[in-house]
C-alpha cells in the first residue's frame, strides 16, 4: 500500500491509496499433487488435442506422455509454421519425408493422429523408455532430448486423460470469445469421437472431455464446464464444488450475436 502526501492537505495529513491490481492475465495451469506447470493457451488447447486423439484411438495413457514429451521438444506445445529444412507443426514433421501435405501437418489433430500410428507401430512400444519411445517415432538428431520432458509430460498426461479430475485450469480476463467458425459437436467428434455432451460418462472419460472443452474454451465461447460435482468458471480460472455429482459433462457459451 502507497502513501501518498496530497498538494493542499492540511500539515501532517497522508492519504493512503491502494494500488491497483494487476491485470488477470490470460493462461493455464496443470496441476498434479504438488506439481504444476504453467501453459499458454494455445498450449494447453494444442497439448489436450494431443491427448484427446490418443484416447481417440484407444491408446492407453502412457501414449499421451510419450507424445507430449516429442511435442514439448520439438515446438514446446506451439503449432510452429517454421523448423529444419521442411518440417512443421507441434511435432516438425516434414511433407518431404511422407507425414502428409504441408496443410495437414499443420492441423493439430492430424499431426497428432499421425504421430501416434507410428508409436502404435513401433514393437514393445509401452515397455521403451518415454525417450527411446519417442525417437523411434521422431528420427531426431538429439535421440535422448525426449527424456528432460518426461516429467512434465507425464504430469499433462494424467491430467488430461482424466485419470485426477480438475487438473486443468485456465482464466481469461473476458469471457471467451469465438474465434472459429468451425462446429463444436464436429470438433469434438473429430478429436474425442464418439457422444460427448448431454450423456453419461464414466469418469475418466468425462474428464478428458471436460478438460479438452477447458483447454478449447476460447475458440469456441465456452464459459463454464460442469462434470461429477464440479464447475470450471472462464472468468475465475478455477473448478468450484456444484453440490450435484453430475456424470453428464455441461457447459455455457458465449451468447451467438448476429452480425
């Protein structure tokens, strides 16, 4: 608190102002235990499409953490439209060497689609080692890199596949705005497949849905996630206890305007 003499105060007079509170800024958190690992958020949508596709095509968990770790090293969880010689994407995979057009592995989804095809085809590849794993996927030209990001990985993984709940948490100093014209419903069936909204879920699955709505709430005007007992508020970036152990996953959104 600032103490500030005002011109004209009567002799000895002080008045005592309050600084203002810094500005909320935009940005997620993970949270596992005691471990937590700050993301952007763009970060967070792209490392929770990662995960949503590896349950998608009904990997077990431990591939998300493998996938992580490649895409931590490679772009640091951004959508990089630059790297080595041709490569791009979240894990600079290059058109050159067969991964798909320039356009595909630039969509998230297919690039993480594409990177777990090959762990899947990769033999024993849930006994290797996260790094080992990883490079027989990446070909890279630092083999052992993977591993420094094992941790933290390993971290989004759990909270991303639902194995805790609450584990993500993101604020935005507004409420969330739309920023694709692209559907909901199509995008959740293209990364989470199958029924997401208005149904029961179990668990794990409601979770994972939940946290990938989290992790996409500003792209599509998602204001609060509510799943087992527990809502998500854009505005306060936290989970709060509803009272109602809800197995349905619900959300709001941003009123639609007409232009």
């Amino acid at each position: 608190m600032a103490v500030v003499a005002l011109a004209g105060a009567a002799v000895g007079l002080t008045v005592l102002l309050t600084p203002p509170a810094p500005p909320v800024v935009a940005g997620c958190e993970v949270r596992t235990g005691s471990l937590t690992y700050d993301l952007s958020l763009d970060q967070a949508a792209n490392a929770t499409t990662i995960t949503a596709v590896g349950k998608r095509l009904g990997l077990p968990d431990h591939a998300a953490t493998v996938a992580l770790a490649a895409a931590l090293q490679e772009s640091q969880l951004h959508n990089l439209d630059y790297g080595d010689q041709d490569s791009l994407g979240l894990f600079q995979q290059r058109p050159s060497q067969g991964w798909g057009t320039a356009a595909q592995v630039m969509t998230p989804r297919y690039a993480a689609t594409a990177f777990f095809q090959h762990l899947a085809a990769v033999p024993n590849w849930p006994q290797l080692p996260v790094t080992v794993a990883a490079q027989s996927v990446q070909r890279s030209g630092a083999p052992t890199a993977y591993a420094q990001w094992e941790a933290e990985a390993r971290a989004l993984a759990i909270a991303l596949t639902g194995e805790i709940p609450t584990g993500l948490r993101c604020q935005y100093p507004t409420l969330p705005t739309v920023t694709t014209t692209a559907s909901l419903t199509d995008t959740m069936a293209a990364e989470l497949g199958g029924t997401t909204l208005g149904v029961a879920q179990p668990a794990a699955r409601g979770w994972t849905v939940a946290t990938w709505l989290v992790g996409h709430a500003t792209e599509f005007g998602i204001q609060s996630v509510t799943f087992d007992g527990e809502q998500w508020s854009a505005a306060t970036g936290s989970w709060a206890p509803t009272g109602v152990a809800d197995p349905v996953v619900r959300i709001t959104q941003t009123p639609a305007t007409n232009g």
